[in-house]
DNA sequence: TCTCTATATTGACGAACTTCGATTTTTAGA
DNA sequence: TCTAAAAATCGAAGTTCGTCAATATAGAGA
C-alpha cells in the first residue's frame, strides 16, 4: 500500500471546509487585512466592509471554525488575529498538489 | 500610497473564485486525484465518486471555468489535466498571506 | 445514414449560504 | 444598580449550490 499522502492524512473534508471558508470574497478580504496587522477588533474590521455588524460577526465565526482565525477578550472588544500557521499549512497542502506526483 | 500586494494585483473576487472551487470536497478531491495522473477521461474520473455522470461533469466545469483544469477532447473522451501552474499560484498566494507583511 | 457511446446541457428540487433586523449577552463606567 | 457600547445570537428572506433525471450534442464505426 502506498504511503498516505499530506491531503489524506489531513482530513479532506476538512481542508475543504478551510478552502472554502477563504473562498468567500468578503472572507478572503478580512484575511487579507487580517494578515497586514498583528490583531484587529470586530469594530475595526467592520469599518473596511459595508456589511452589518452581525454579517461580520457572522464571518468571523466561520473563520474562527475553520481555525484560520483567533480571538481575544480585551474589554468589551474582541480582537482578531490571523492564525498565520494554520494558513500556511492550507497553502503548503495546495503547493504540494500542484507539484508532480503531489 | 502603499504598493499594491500580490492579492490586490490579481482580482480578490477571482481569486475567491477558485479557492471556492476546490472548496467543495468532491471537486478537492477531483483535483486531489488529477493531481496523481497526467490525464483522465470523464468516464475514468467518474469511478472514483459515487455520484451521477451529470454532477461530475458539472464539477469539471466549475474547475474548468476557474482555470484550475483543462480539457482535451481525444475522440469520443474528454480527457482532464490539473493546471498545476494555477493550483501553484492560488497556493503561493496564500502563502504569501500567511508570511508576516503578506 | 444509422447506431452506439462519451460527454455536455437543461430544468427542477432541496439544502446551504449570505445578509439583514431585532434581540441578547457581556463588560465598563457612572 | 443603571446605562452605554461591543459583540454574539436568533429568525427570516432571498439567493446560490449540489444533485439528479431527462435530453441534447458530438464523434466513431458499421
């Protein structure tokens, strides 16, 4: 039998789910602002959308399922941070795909 | 004004585009499979799901449209390649998110 | 030309998704 | 304790998506 590849021991279903969790325009722009700061609250990210507050919140959530995202109770504000690890992981998956006998 | 990113340069929506393409676990799995072969014809890829002919050749076209596969028809057969080029720069560009300044 | 096979397209249906308005929860400060 | 603000949750509306059955298209061989 052959040796599992990165993609099979890694759940599918799963890096789908991370896939297309980054796969919403509105998603993939939070992370790429996400990704320019060290951490942002909901308020401050909301300002960079023209989306209601609970569309935002409801974003995030997905992100934060997903383990893409993280979030940090400071007061009455809730900062989020780009789990920058767990995206490369994604990207690596796809790079290997990509390559010859991936 | 600030350079524009890699993410910036290329269209954000197309992008999202693609990685909701193979955000879908059949079609993940599709490209996970195209990525083992040179080329498959339809009816070859089609054993691999249990899913109607309809639906995979429906999934191919999602994957077709976002330039992640391309097709060359030999005869009575549609044969699929993985576009390894495209799947590489999606992947390097979530790399390049997930490097701090990305 | 007729038939058979591989693939694509169409139309329909149910499930899932994005968004919103309204409400609730949580925390800080007066 | 009361109020104000940030964020989360709930419920609903409208849209998109995955799937299928039926049909159409295209090519090969007789």
């Amino acid at each position: 039998m052959v040796a599992a590849t990165r993609l099979d021991r890694r759940d599918l279903a799963q890096r789908a789910e991370a896939l297309a969790a980054v796969g919403d325009p509105v998603r993939l722009a939070m992370v790429t602002l996400l990704a320019r700061h060290q951490a942002l609250c909901v308020c401050e990210i909301q300002t960079a959308f023209d989306l209601g507050q609970p569309t935002i919140s409801h974003h995030l959530k997905v992100l934060r399922e997903v383990g893409l995202v993280t979030v940090e109770r400071r007061g009455l504000w809730a900062y989020y941070s780009l789990r920058r690890d767990a995206l490369s992981d994604l990207a690596q998956d796809l790079l290997t795909l990509a390559r010859p006998q991936g």
